[in-house]
C-alpha cells in the first residue's frame, strides 16, 4: 500500500512533522518520533515519559488510524525520560524493543546508570538532576539486538549508528536518501540544561545533556561522526527539528568547539568517564561538589511542573497543518515462547575490560 504525505488533517493535534513520513511528539520535554514505510508499516523511535501512553496512542490514531500498532520499537537509549511508556505499550501492543547491547542492563534490570551529575550547571533542568531516575526497568519479554549488519527493524531505508557518549549504547538513525537524521540524545537541539529552553523551545545545536553525559570523549566523536553523515534534517530527544544549512553550519561549529562550548567547566564526568560493559556499571568517578543549593534546585521542578500544565493546557489550541495520511493496523507478530536475541553471544562484546579494576567481574549499583 502507498501512503500518501500530502493530506491535510484538520484532526491532528498531537503530533508534528519532520520529514517525510517522519513525525515527532514532545511528552513535556522530550521528543518521541514515528517513523511510516512505504506500504503503511511503522515504527516507534523511543516511549518518552511515564504517564503519556494514552498521548501517545492519540497521535498513533491521528496519523496512522485507529487499534494501529507498530512493528517494533526502537530505542536511542535506556533514560528515564526516553523509556517512559515503554513497559505499558511494549505489552500492550506485543511487539519487540530494540536496542544497542551495551543499553541491556538498563532495560533487563541488571544495572542503573550511571549517576546523573547535578554540578554541570548551565540551568534548572541540570540543577534538578539529582531528582532523575537511574534504576533499571525490565522489558525482557519484548527486548532484541539491533541487527550487527546496520540495518533497522521494520524500516527498510534506515541504519543505525553506535553514537556512545550519552550512554554506552546511545544510537542514531539515519536515512541515506534524503539525509534525514533521528539523533536522539547524542546531540540536541535545545540547550538541553536550561528550563527556559524547554519553555521558547529555541532552535540551536548544542551538545548532549550535559547532566546525564557520562563519557564526554566518545560523545565528541559521536557528533563528529553525525556531522559527516551531512544530515540534510536533523530530529532530537530535545529540541524541535532543523534542517539545511543552518543545521550543518551549526553542527560543524559544534564538532570545532565541542571541548569549550559542550562539555562543562567542571562535573564528576568531565575528567573521568564512567565504566560499564555490558553487565551494566563497573565504575563511576567520584561525586563532585554541586554549587546550587537543593532548594533552587526545587524551586526549578515547580517550573518544570508548570511546563508541564502549560503544555497539556495548551494542545487542543494547537493549529492545523498538513500531516500523512492514516495507516491501517499492521499484523505484529506474537512474542511469546520464541527466542530473544538479548539471549544469544553479540559478536564482538563484551569490550576490553580496563586491567586497572580490582574486580572487573564486580559490578555496582551502591554509588553515591
């Protein structure tokens, strides 16, 4: 079947787009993204946060019809803000979650991540860091490997990219036809730290979130690697999508720069990376002192909820703009009783384990 992308509906609110057969929905401050081959099918790149699965499903209905179900989800990474809803649709809807192996411990309950760094500064979302969730959810019964091979589940034009730096198992997507690029948190487009940017919603490239950036040396080679794909549309965990000149000129000055205007003056992962493997965490640096007191560091999630009720207050006065054309529901194949892939040897893990640890076999989820 062939969709068409050219139908205006008066009905979508929920949903924006971002390149053809791509669109994207903000849950308060992150971005998901629905991604539609050719012949109706579709994936779902990433669950935002917890309490939006029935937003989600509404956008589902408004672009690809009623009971539609993705053939798979794909997952950029394990955060909290990323995986939100994943539990509640993975089940609902039985399909299976993909992901990088390095992000397995943090999607089977093994290991929480790395600590987020509350010293970065830059604005109330970092300051608030300390309040985020690290720990683990378990979505074994649905969870695979992404293909070794590059290619993506269920989207025939697509690859996928190790972009570590984030996280150890952060990956990007990209369409080689039209350049179109789904980077999710290995650069965004927002500045990722501040409140203020979530309410303008700003259009600017900037680095990582510095808060849960836990090995800055491979995130700089992860932008350097995004900023040679020349990515002609640009789509983020953070941030509303660019594209053109601006995205690439910007993006560049980003890879120039990374060391002065990406990584922060100080924070516990600036100097020293966290390491994990594909067991979870072995080791993090210590914490570092962190120069806003807690107090403002609340006063700025009384913001963050005010963002929060500003967004859902405001959705139904959203305009109209043109949007694809409804999907009818794919078939989904039943999960049960088969084999995962999480379950079979990934060639080429686990990495090299660092010989300085006292125990490389020893992993910690008792960090400060």
């Amino acid at each position: 079947m062939e969709t068409s992308t050219n139908r205006t509906s008066p009905t979508i609110q929920e949903s924006f787009p971002v390149a053809q057969g791509v669109w994207g929905l903000k849950t308060v401050f992150v971005n998901l993204y629905f991604i539609a081959e050719p012949d109706g099918s579709w994936v779902m790149v990433d669950a935002g946060l917890y309490g939006h699965k029935h937003r989600i499903k509404k956008a589902v209905e408004e672009i690809f019809g009623q009971e539609a179900r993705p053939k798979a989800i794909l997952l950029t990474h394990g955060h909290f803000d990323h995986i939100g809803s994943l539990r509640e649709l993975a089940a609902e809807w039985q399909v299976p979650v993909y992901a990088h192996p390095l992000e397995l411990p943090y999607l089977t309950g093994k290991s929480s991540y790395p600590p987020p760094d509350a010293s970065v500064g830059g604005g109330g979302m970092a300051y608030m860091a300390f309040l985020y969730p690290k720990k683990p959810i378990d979505v074994s019964d649905n969870l695979e490997l992404l293909p070794t091979d590059g290619s993506v589940p269920g989207l025939s034009e697509w690859r996928w990219l190790h972009t570590p730096g984030h996280t150890a198992g952060h990956v990007s997507f990209f369409r080689e036809r039209d350049q179109v690029l789904v980077a999710g948190d290995a650069f965004v487009t927002r500045n990722g730290e501040s409140v203020m940017a979530v309410m303008t919603q700003k259009r600017k490239v900037h680095g990582p979130p510095a808060y849960f950036t836990s090995d800055w040396g491979a995130a700089q080679h992860s932008v350097e690697k995004l900023a040679n794909l020349s990515p002609a549309v640009a789509a983020t965990g953070h941030g509303l999508p660019m594209k053109g000149k601006e995205l690439q000129w910007q993006l560049d000055q980003l890879v120039k720069d990374f060391w002065i205007t990406a990584v922060p003056d100080h924070g516990r992962y600036v100097h020293e990376p966290a390491i994990t493997d594909e067991q979870g965490v072995v080791s993090v640096p210590p914490p570092v002192s962190n120069p806003m007191p807690k107090v403002l560091a609340a006063a700025g999630a009384v913001a963050l909820a005010g963002i929060a009720l500003a967004a859902f207050s405001g959705r139904k006065s959203k305009s109209t703009y043109v949007a694809g054309s409804a999907f009818k529901e794919g078939s989904a194949r039943p999960l049960q009783h088969r084999p995962f892939s999480h379950n079979r040897v990934a060639p080429g893990f686990p990495p090299d384990i660092d010989p300085n640890h006292d125990n490389p076999n020893e992993h910690t989820n008792n960090y400060p």
